[in-house]
C-alpha cells in the first residue's frame, strides 16, 4: 500500500514541476502535453509497481542442522594399583624399536598379590635362543589401571 501512495506522489510531484515553469497561457496545446505528461507518468508507476509484484517472494532456506557434539572422552580408568619396576625389562619388536613388557615370574615373586593383573595383558613371547616366556605388556597394564612402581618416587 505504501509503494501506490509514494508512486502517486511522486507522480504528480513530476507532473505539477513542469507545469510550475512554463508561464500560465490558456492554450489547449499545453494542457493536452499536461495529460499527456501524467498519464505518462501513471503508466511509469504502474510498470514498477507489477515488476515489483512479479518478484519472486524471498526463499528461506532451512537452517543447517547443527554438527552432534563430539563423544565425551572416554575416563581413565581408576588406579588399580602398582607394578614393581625391577620386573620391567624391553623387548625387541619386529619391525624395529623396543616395547616394555613385565615377566610373569618376577610378577609372582615381588608382588602382594599378583592375580589381580589382567588375563587380556598376558602374553607369551620368545626370548633368546626360542625359550618362551610369558610376560604382561606394559602398555596394557596402563590402559587397565595399573602404573609403574618407580612414579611413586
């Protein structure tokens, strides 16, 4: 409703400016051009006024959906107890580097209570000249809760 009003004022603003400076004669040439000047006008609004109709409505796009909160980081697991350090030793891997294990003997032999580490952590390694000996990795004793005697110090 507001862009009829302006256009119709604006329009006869336009019209009514021109007449303004030519000086007042009483000649049908004059107010045929005044008409002719006006309707000019109108049609000028009203071309505006449909192209402004004919837009198309402005398209709301969807908000994107929010991005799910990453997973809490997985608790540490509660201190089960400790490891004596004497019975850590390194292994060579196969691929180069060394990896820390625990021997199962010296486990047995120092520690209170040597049944409360973990099966999962149980391994059976070669040694030299072949023998086999059964160690607990030190990575996974860490991982199930269990941490080196000599962090105590």
């Amino acid at each position: 409703m507001p862009r009829k009003i302006i256009a119709s004022v604006l329009a006869l603003s336009m019209a009514f400016s021109g007449a303004a400076t030519v000086p007042a004669r009483a000649g049908n040439d004059e107010i045929n051009r005044f008409i002719a000047g006006a309707i000019t006008l109108f049609i000028i609004g009203k071309a505006i006024e449909e192209s402004n109709k004919r837009k198309k409505p402005a398209v709301t796009r969807p908000r994107p959906t929010p991005l799910p909160l990453p997973a809490p980081a997985p608790k540490p697991p509660a201190l089960r107890g400790f490891v004596p350090n004497e019975c850590y030793f390194t292994l060579p891997r196969p691929g180069g580097g060394r990896r820390g294990v625990y021997g199962q003997a010296c486990l047995k032999e120092v520690m209170l209570r040597p049944e409360r580490l973990p099966r999962a952590c149980l391994q059976t390694v070669q040694l030299r000249y072949g023998r086999p000996a059964r160690v607990y990795g030190a990575k996974c004793l860490r991982n199930h809760g269990f941490e080196d005697e000599a962090r105590l110090r």
